[in-house]
C-alpha cells in the first residue's frame, strides 16, 4: 500500500487549514508553512473542495476554511477521495470478485490489512491530526527554549 504525496499533502494542508479557527486561509500561507508547492496545493484543494472537506473564501482576507467541523473529518474519508481505493490488493475491493479465492492462500492476510487500515484511518479525525500537530509544535517550542535558556547564565549574560 502506498499512499502518493496527493493524500499526504492534502491532509497536511487540512491541518494547516483547521489550526486557523475557522479563519480563511491563503493556499500561499499553506504552502509556506509546510514547505509545499503551490501549484500542487491548487491542484488538492480543487479536489478537496469537491469532496466538501473546505470551501473557498473570496475577496481580500479569502482563502479557504474547513467546510465542517474537524472532528467531523476523517483521514478515511481524505485519502479515499484524494486516492481512490486504497486496498492493498485487489481482491479485497468492494466490488471486485476474486476468481482465486478457492486456492489462494493469502486472501484472509489482505482482509485483515485492509480492515486494519480502514480502522486506523477512519477512527482518525482531523481534530485529532490537529491535536497532535499543535502538541509536536509545542514540544518543539519547549526544546528551543531549554536550548537557549542554557545559554544564558545566571545574571543574564550569555555563557
């Protein structure tokens, strides 16, 4: 199973987008903040405003803005509309049937593969990508902080 840069990047411009709290955001501040093209992040968020996961903002402070509520956003739901299906093989997709049921051996593997990864990205909600984007921050503010508060010696002189 591969997930191409389209599903990952989109997800990671929905984070982006949530963090702002409702506010629209320029695909230009996406792009800046996560270190990805814009033309390529033109291209998701055309995808990602057909799925209905943000719509568009005209006019000066436009941009774009989660069309509902992050907990309401699964990354099942983002990757399958970005991908496609993500079955690991394709005996397991929904409509396809397996004419080597009868003497293949590793059919129950990719069940279970596939079960496993619906599960694990459709029990993941966007609000929980955020909550976990904004602890990984704050963590990394908390490093730079004791990294520099051990440059700075008792009276406040640098050591």
């Amino acid at each position: 199973m591969w997930v191409s840069t389209k599903a990952q990047y989109g997800l990671r411009a929905l984070i982006e987008i949530g963090r702002q709290g409702g506010e629209a955001v320029p695909l230009k501040d996406v792009s800046g903040r996560q270190g990805l093209s814009q033309h390529y992040l033109e291209q998701i968020a055309s995808n990602l405003r057909r799925a209905g996961f943000i719509r568009s903002i005209r006019g000066a402070h436009g941009g774009y803005r989660l069309a509902r509520p992050a907990d309401q956003i699964n990354a099942y739901d983002v990757v399958t509309a970005l991908e496609g299906s993500i079955a690991p093989v394709q005996c397991v997709e929904d409509d396809h049937t397996c004419e080597s049921q009868n003497v293949c051996g590793t059919q129950d593997l990719w069940f279970r593969v596939d079960a496993a990864l619906r599960d694990v990205l459709g029990g993941t909600t966007l609000a929980d990508l955020i909550e976990q984007s904004e602890r990984q921050q704050h963590s990394r503010l908390v490093q730079i902080e004791g990294h520099y508060s051990g440059l700075v010696g008792a009276k406040g002189h640098s050591v």
